[in-house]
C-alpha cells in the first residue's frame, strides 16, 4: 500500500493506477496504437498470462492506465502471427 501525502490514507495499487473518471476514455481498438496512448499514458491494463516465469502470451484488447481507454496493444510483427 502507498499513502497519499495530501490526506494521508493509504491506497492499493489498483486505485493508484485505475482511472475513475471514464469521461475522456474512447474505444481505440483495432490496429495497435504503439507503446503510448493518444493522452500520453504509456501504462495499461492487460491479462497476462506466465509460464515458468515467463510470459506465454497476452490478450490484445487492454486499458490505458491513465485515461481509461480500451486500446490494442502493441504485438510483434510475425508473418505467422494471427
């Protein structure tokens, strides 16, 4: 938990990095937006699964951990790939 200098209250992290305010959130899916939302966010939400560790895959579809906008997230450019 982090404490929050101007009142003091503890949060999750969950609070810290999830909008609550969805009025400027847009459906950006479709074609990968790269590694920066259009607001200027570079962190999302995104289901993640590991294997041994390490990553073995992850959905697409994720959240811009900033203004709440569901984005596709960037993927690698394989031939095989989807």
């Amino acid at each position: 938990m982090m404490k929050n200098e101007e009142n003091n209250v503890a949060k999750e992290i969950r609070e810290l990095l999830h909008p609550t305010d969805y009025t400027h959130a847009m459906d950006l899916r479709g074609e990968s937006i790269g590694d920066v939302c259009i607001c200027g966010g570079d962190v999302f939400h995104a289901l993640i699964a590991f294997d041994k560790g390490e990553i073995c895959f992850y959905f697409l579809d994720g959240e811009c951990a900033n203004c709440g906008s569901m984005v596709t997230l960037p993927h690698p450019a394989h031939e095989d790939f989807i």
